[in-house]
C-alpha cells in the first residue's frame, strides 16, 4: 500500500458495525475500551473522564510501519504497557491534533513538521477514565526510524517501535483472549509481536485503523454480560 493508498483509506471512514450491539458496548466501556461514535456515546462522556489524545503515525520507509512506545516501568500509570505517543489534552492546545503533535515531541522528539494529519478514528474510552482520540498520520514518504532522529524522554518512554503495515493488514493477527484481572474477566485484543505485547486500549484502536485501511466496519467484539 503506496502512501497515496495509505491516506485515501485513513481519511475515509469504515462502514459502521449496527447500531443494536453498540449500544451494550458503549455501556460497559469503561470495563474494555470501544470507540465513542453515537449519540448515546456522547451522552456517556461524562465529566469525570480525562480528555486525551494520541497519534497514530505511519511511517513510510521500505516497510511501512505504524509508530508504537513503550511506556518506562517508573510510570504511576500504564507502567511498561504499548502505547501511541500521546496523553492529555491540555486547556492550551487547541483541538486533539495539537495535544497529539506536541505529546509525540515532547515524548519521542517527533517534530511536527514530519508530521502529516490525515483524521481521526472516533473517541474511545478506558477503565483508567481516560477519553481518547485517535489523530491519524503520515509521516516522510522514504524516511526510516532512523531517519527521524527520535529521543525517547527518559521520564516517558522506554522504547520506540513499530509494527509493521503487513501484519497490521492481517485479519487473522489481532487475536481477542480472555483474563482475569482484580476477580472481574475483561476481554480485549492482542497484536502478535516479536518483543511486545500490544493488548488494551492500543491494541483495539489498531483494530479500528486496520479495518479502515481495509474498508471493512471493525470486528463487534463486546465485553461478557
């Protein structure tokens, strides 16, 4: 997928998944994290959620790739977990897509002028309180990971990592597991990697962009009864 292809499909988005079933998903979302796209969502968005935003950037060297950290294990939250460059909207930035630009620099050293805005996904939301929003991205036709001359922030970020576009294409390799955490199952997906484990909030948000660079309406996953 040229970079053409890439932001034709990033600027358009999937078919909705049925208006019946998202409705028990949005009720229980603090449990999962599912996408907020509905009138119903917007009435759930309540003042106690945090606001956020992430970028979810493609880089465009010889494999495309789309752009993860890994957060450090001295972090109160989210300690050691994947996770987009990003974090909370602040009273000064001016829409999501500020917050997200200047997160990834400050984060990663990610100047914005390699940054190229494509859209959004629809707001998600988290069991920590977090209301999230997708800013989806380009970054320099060509350039590899190396190239960009990153600087993780020591405070922040652990690692930054990609994966890759073919395995973010790959129906079968977003797999949907089962756990027990605090006496409560919660359900949620997992994307395959070598050295990290993608799973939560990241790894449904990857979902999402993978059905939209596919043109298909996301997998309707729910939470157990």
């Amino acid at each position: 997928m040229n970079a053409s292809q890439l932001r034709a499909r990033l600027a358009t988005p999937a078919p909705e998944p049925g208006h019946g079933p998202a409705t028990r998903t949005l009720r229980d979302v603090p449990a999962l994290g599912a996408p907020i796209d509905s009138d119903l969502g917007a009435a759930l968005l309540t003042d106690h959620l945090v606001p956020a935003a992430v970028l979810v950037a493609f880089l465009q060297g010889t494999e495309p790739a789309v752009l993860l950290t890994k957060r450090t294990a001295h972090l109160n939250k989210h300690a050691g977990q994947v996770s987009f460059p990003g974090g909370r909207i602040d009273p000064d930035d001016a829409s999501p897509e500020a917050a997200a630009l200047r997160e990834a620099d400050e984060e990663i050293g990610l100047a914005p002028r390699h940054v190229e805005l494509i859209g959004r996904l629809g707001d998600y939301v988290t069991g920590t309180g977090y209301r999230i929003t997708p800013v989806l991205a380009l970054l320099p036709e060509g350039l590899e990971l190396a190239q960009l001359d990153l600087v993780a922030s020591p405070h922040e970020v652990d690692e930054v990592f990609v994966l890759p576009l073919h395995v973010l294409l790959d129906p079968a390799a977003p797999q949907w597991r089962r756990s027990s955490f605090d006496g409560r199952v919660r359900e949620f997906w997992v994307w395959p990697h070598a050295e990290h484990y993608i799973w939560g909030a990241t790894a449904a948000i990857l979902v999402h962009v993978a059905a939209r660079l596919r043109g298909e309406a996301p997998p309707n996953r729910l939470p157990p009864a």
